[in-house]
C-alpha cells in the first residue's frame, strides 16, 4: 500500500508541475525553472515512479531546453513566446489548449463543458463563475483535476474506503482517456515549434499520460 500511496502522490505531483508549465508564464514559474526546482522535483518524482526509462529520457530533453531558457530567455520574451504559441499568432493558428479545439469538426464546446462539469462535480469540485478561471477543457485545469483524483483515491485507499476508493480509480482511468485529445496537441505542437521548454514538456506530458495509462495497479 505505502508503494502505491508513493505513486500516486508523485503522479499528482508530476500533473501539478505539467499545469504550472503550461500556464501563462509567471514569477512562480520562471523562478522553478531558473533556480532548477522545477527539474529537481519532476526528477524526484519520476524516481517515486521507479525511473522508467521513457519518462527519464522525456525528462533529460526537458531539462536540456529549461537550461536554455534559464540562460537566455527572460520572463517578458517567455510570456511572449507563450502567447504566439497557444494564444495569439498572426502568421498560423494559435495552438490552444482548449480539448474542444482537437475534436473532429471543432463542435460546439458547450456539451463538452457540461460533461465535463458534471465529473468535477461528481467528484465534489464546483467551477467558479469567474473569468480568472480556465474553461472546463483547459489543459492545465484537466491536469490539475487529475491530480486531485489521484490524492483522492490515495486518501480513500490511506483510509480503507473501499467503494470510494475504487470509484476514484476509475475517475483516474476515465480521465487519463479523456485527456487523449492532448496527443494531437502534442503532435501539433512538435511539428510546428522547436521551443526549448514547451516542446520537451510537451513530450513529458504524453509520455506521463502512456505511462499511467499503462499502469493499472497504480489505480486498484
């Protein structure tokens, strides 16, 4: 049990620092990457994993390009980068991280919010009508809802509730599922940018979602 309460701690934490590098650049997230806290913590984490060698070596890229960043790239040209890639581009399409946007046809949102909303909710979390907040299908909300399933279930296996337990299990798998759509994203992103950070953490998110996928012990 302690080895499982471990990885699922460290799969949150990992889901937790993913959505800090995909928000809109801040000092919380320049200072991580310059003072190394941020590769530091994504390697302790992979290492709770038990180090596989596709999350190493997604890892190794990553820290290779936030070196780059540390040495030569500043808040203001990283927010500036951020914006051409996700959120306002003259010369292509922006690549939002929005899941609606990678879905056949881009449909309406609408029903996609509603579902979505109805899982957070059924989970105990209600979105504020806030303008602050990210939409439903943000990237970074989705990965911060996942880690919150994964201590979640941490909490209820910690407890010997065993229902709830199980029910957040599959809230796990059900949502590593419907965060799929980011693998175009992903393929999206590496065909069009060389970013030293975004690219590679691009990678280290697909890599993250293969391996927990792929681990259904770590769910049980």
């Amino acid at each position: 049990m302690t080895d499982l309460l471990l990885r699922n701690e460290a799969s949150a934490a990992l889901c937790e620092l993913l959505a800090l590098g995909f928000s809109y650049p801040d000092q919380e997230l320049y200072s991580a990457l310059t003072s190394g806290s941020f590769s530091a913590d994504a390697a302790a984490n992979i290492a709770l994993l038990g180090n596989p060698a596709p999350l190493r070596d997604a890892l190794e890229q990553l820290v290779t390009g936030i070196r780059i960043v540390a040495d030569a790239c500043p808040l203001e040209k990283l927010e500036s980068e951020y914006l051409e890639l996700f959120e306002l581009n003259r010369h292509q399409p922006p690549l939002h991280l929005n899941a609606h946007l990678y879905a056949p046809g881009q449909p309406d949102p609408a029903p996609l919010y509603r579902q979505l909303n109805d899982v957070y909710r059924a989970f105990g979390l209600e979105l504020k009508a806030d303008p602050r907040v990210e939409s439903p299908d943000h990237l970074t909300l989705q990965l911060e809802f996942l880690a919150y399933l994964y201590r979640l279930h941490g909490s209820m296996v910690r407890t010997r509730e065993q229902d709830a337990a199980a029910r957040a299990g599959e809230g796990i798998a059900t949502f590593l599922a419907a965060l799929a759509w980011s693998y175009r994203f992903v393929e999206l992103l590496q065909d069009r940018s060389a970013h030293p950070f975004y690219v590679p953490l691009a990678g280290l998110l697909q890599t993250l979602l293969v391996h927990a996928a792929e681990q259904p012990a770590a769910r049980g």
